[in-house]
C-alpha cells in the first residue's frame, strides 16, 4: 500500500497540485490534503484511485519511494 509521502513526492515529480490529483482521480481535494499531513483515514478505494491515476502518469512505486517512469528509461540509456 503506497504512504504519503510517496504520493506527495509523485505529484512532485509530475508538478501537479493537490487539485490537479484530486480532479484526475476523482477524490477530494479535501482528501488527499488530509491524508498527505496525516490529518485523517482514506479509504482503500480512494487510495487505489490515486495509486492508478499516478501510475496511468508514469510513476513507479519503489522502496518505499517513487520514480518517474521517463526519468528510470533515461538513467538505463
């Protein structure tokens, strides 16, 4: 199950905002706020909807990190 710190270090990477996930997983705003400061429970099917949206964008959850998808093919070349 990935934490938050991976999803707030994913949308890092992707230079999204708290809005910019919430509309492309269709969880709250309110939600991923609260649970990126550790202010409250999400729901497994909440969390699988950003794990999915982050991953259709190219993320990789890894060791308790994250990797952008693009930047891993760019190391390997």
């Amino acid at each position: 199950m990935i934490r938050k710190q991976q999803i707030h270090a994913a949308r890092a990477l992707l230079r999204w905002s708290r809005a910019d996930l919430a509309e492309r997983s269709g969880v709250s705003e309110r939600t991923v706020a609260r649970f990126e400061i550790g202010e409250g429970d999400i729901t497994v099917g909440k969390l699988d909807k950003l794990e999915a949206t982050l991953i259709d964008e190219g993320i990789e959850f890894v060791d308790g990190g994250v990797i952008l998808e693009s930047l891993k093919r760019r190391r390997s070349s």
